[in-house]
C-alpha cells in the first residue's frame, strides 16, 4: 500500500509491483485535476488500484488511549466531517475505477445498544449505501476488536457490500487475537489483506500497542498466514504494509516485504 502525496508511483513500480491499495491522507485534495493526473500516471505504469484506502486528519495512533480517542468514526467531534469525507473518497474512487474503499472506523463498543455503536453503525450504512451507488465494497480494517467483534458489528451492519480488509500484524499490535485463528472466523467478510507484521504489546502495560516491525521480523508468521490465506480460498493481491516515519527504510522494507512475499511462492 501507498500514499498519494507521499510515495512516487514510480518508486512501487520499481519493487516489480503492478497493482494495489492507495491511501489518502486527510488533508490530500481529491479534486477532478488528483482525479486526471492519477489515472494518466496510473494508465502509464499499467498498475491497477484495488482499493482507495481513507485516513483521516487528527488520527494518532501512539497508543491504545489516543486510538480510542482519535481514531475513524467514533470520535464524536469529527465524525460527521469524516463520514463526509469517506463518500467524498467514494466518488474520488469512482472517478479512478476503484471498486473498493476501506478505513479504520475506530475501537467500536461491544454492546449493541451503546449509543456510539448505534450512531457508528448508521455512519457505516451511509459509507455503504453510498458506495453501493459507484458499485464498490466498503471493507473495515481488522485489529481494533477482536474478530468476532467486528464479524457481529458487520452483521448488525447488514449491508451486502461490507466486508474486512484483514491486517494480521493489527491483530497482534492491539492484542485482539492470533491472526490465522481471526482469518478463520472472519473468512467470508475478507476483501482485501494487508501484510504486514508487528510484536505483541508489552504484558505490563495495557495501553501500550506493539511495535510494527518489517515483514518477516514480527509475530505475524507470514508464511503460515500466507498459507492460511490460500485455505480460506482467497485469491486477491497481498498488500505489503509498512509505516514507519522514515520514507527511505520505509521502502527499503517494503521492497524487501514483496522480495519476501516471493520467496513463499
Ligand atoms: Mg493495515
């Protein structure tokens, strides 16, 4: 996955990759000349998106409290204005021929009648329906709960184009499960995939999350989740994820992610 405005197309190209996810930052303009320039540079690499991936500004993600706060539709204050911006990235995705978007929502409550859950998941039919209008998915990033959390909060969704973007080193760097056993639960909500890998957060310290770490140096066991991948019959491209501040060992790794993704052929 890469960033419009940060990462050059050239740059992922050059790693012998020909298709995959972009994200939008919050504050990056998707206005009709974005629209023009990505599908000229897009056309000209022949490199097919598969999703547009949404985050939106304020986010943090340095521990489990400030995701809680910060993070996706929960936060009350900027929800609707995020909500507005994922359908805004719904037709910036139409304009391009992606037929599929996916962001973080956020850490959703557990009970079902909590009023956050209630008013997340009206903002989640909206993303929906709007989506199911350009014909996209809409797929919800896994790590935040625990897979059946997420697995019964789609249920309770109730859209036919919801569906997970599964992200293996989440489960580990927000202690929500071990990723193949998750894979296995959510099986038939998976979308789109995100491999990357992470440690487990310290024991002692239940705010911390865990350390992102490069592809094949984590908890992740990228082979077996690769493996478990083809068992649950999934066929899409495997999403190398790296974020890290520094951009130079940030693509450094991910080359080294895809070198490794390879090898497991
Ligand atoms: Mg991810």
């Amino acid at each position: 996955m890469f960033w419009a405005g940060r990462d050059d197309l050239n740059a992922i190209c050059g790693m012998g990759v020909r298709c995959g996810q972009m994200g939008i930052p919050g504050d990056y303009v998707m206005d009709d000349k974005a629209a023009r320039e990505w599908k000229t540079a897009l056309a000209a690499h022949g490199f097919t998106l598969v999703t547009l991936f949404a985050a939106y500004e304020g986010e943090s993600y340095s521990d489990q409290p400030a995701v809680q706060a910060t993070v996706g539709f929960v936060p009350a204050a900027t929800r609707e204005a995020r909500i507005l911006r994922t359908l805004e990235l719904s037709d910036f995705a139409a304009k391009l021929g992606v037929g599929s978007i996916a962001c973080h929502i956020g850490f959703v409550p557990e009970t079902k009648d909590h009023p956050v859950y209630v008013t997340v998941r009206e903002g989640v039919r909206r993303v929906c329906d709007h989506a199911a209008r350009h014909g996209q998915t809409f797929a919800l990033e896994t790590g935040q709960e625990a897979a059946e959390a997420l697995l019964e909060f789609i249920e309770g969704v109730d859209r036919p184009n919801l569906g997970i973007n599964f992200d293996p080193a989440n489960m580990i760097l927000y202690g929500t499960g071990e990723p193949v056993e998750a894979l296995k639960v959510v099986r038939e909500r998976v979308l789109s995939v995100h491999l990357k890998d992470g440690k487990w957060p310290p024991k002692d310290n239940p705010e911390a999350l865990g350390t992102e770490v490069p592809l094949g140096r984590g908890d992740v066991n990228i082979s077996r989740f690769v493996e478990a991948l083809g068992e649950i019959g999934f066929t899409g491209p495997l999403n190398v994820e790296r974020e890290t501040e520094d951009q130079a060992a940030r693509l450094r790794e991910m080359a080294a992610g895809v070198e490794l993704l390879r090898s497991l052929e």
